[in-house]
C-alpha cells in the first residue's frame, strides 16, 4: 500500500510541534478566580486580598510579588497555628503546584495590603499586580467585600507576630 505523498506531508507537519503556541499557553498557564479584597472599617492601616490561582501547565509556579496602588506595601503572607494561637507569618512565595490550585483564602495564604492609602468600601475595584517566578505578571482587578461572618478569623488589626 502507498500513501498520497502529499498525505504524508500533511502528516509530518500536523505531528510538528509548535515552538510559537507552546510559549504563548505558558503565559496563559495560571488562571486567577474569585479574587476580592477584605472590606475593613475606615482607617484600619491594613487588609488582605484573597483570591484562587490555578495552573494548568505543567511546570510548578510560584507567585512571587504582589503590589497594588492601594496599598504602600504588599506582601506575600500565610497563617500559623502557633499553641492554639493563629499568626500571620510573610512568606517568600506561595506555591501552585503543575496542574493544581492554590487557595489563598481567611486563615491561610493571603496578600497583605498594608499602610493602605485610601478607605476601601464595599463594591469598590481594587487593582492587583501579581508577579510569578516565570517572569510573568498578572494584573486582576478584586472586589472590595464584607468578610464572612461565620468565622472568626483574625482581623489585620490583631495581627500579632507582625512589626511595622
Ligand atoms: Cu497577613
């Protein structure tokens, strides 16, 4: 049996990889859902943002830095149960397994928003910048929203183990 040569051209370059695809998906590799900002009472210095980041490459990615310019600093934290106590610890970055997500919700990872530089009202827009160990950024916008009251998580103004 004999193949059409040109069969076997198409073949060959359907089983081609595609350099250019390849490095445009691992831009698109990290998704960012449900991100919102913690509403907190006027002139409370600090907040947090929480929100889901997932992967869908297949390398591990670590988020890195975060910034927003509604806040003089933000970094990159995570909660300890330290006897009994929880406390908030900054981390170097939070990791997003390939394939996986990570939650950064109350009581676990989250961005600290700190020296906050205007009030944050329910509804409002709060722009983030996240930065990942690939080079890549993300820019998200997250919602300002009351926090759950079923759960007494610490609020940033208790936040012990922190210096300023
Ligand atoms: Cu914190």
């Amino acid at each position: 049996m004999r193949l059409h040569p040109a069969l076997i051209i198409l073949a060959a370059a359907l089983t081609l990889p595609l350099p250019t695809l390849g490095s445009e998906t691992s831009e698109t590799d990290l998704t960012i859902a449900g991100a919102y900002v913690r509403m907190v009472p006027p002139g409370t210095p600090n907040s947090a943002a929480f929100m889901t980041i997932s992967n869908r490459g297949s390398s591990d990615r670590k988020l890195i830095q975060a910034e927003s310019p509604v806040a003089r600093k933000a970094e990159l934290h995570t909660h300890l149960n330290d006897q009994g106590v929880m406390r908030m610890r900054q981390v170097a970055d939070i990791e997003i397994k390939a394939g996986a997500q990570t939650e950064l919700k109350p009581g676990g990872y989250h961005v600290m928003l700190l020296d906050l530089q205007q009030a944050l009202k329910e509804g409002d827009s709060v722009v983030l910048t996240l930065r990942f160990d690939d080079g890549s950024t993300k820019e998200i916008d997250a919602a300002v929203k009351k926090p759950p009251t079923v759960m007494n998580a610490p609020t940033p103004a208790t936040h012990g183990a922190m210096k300023y």
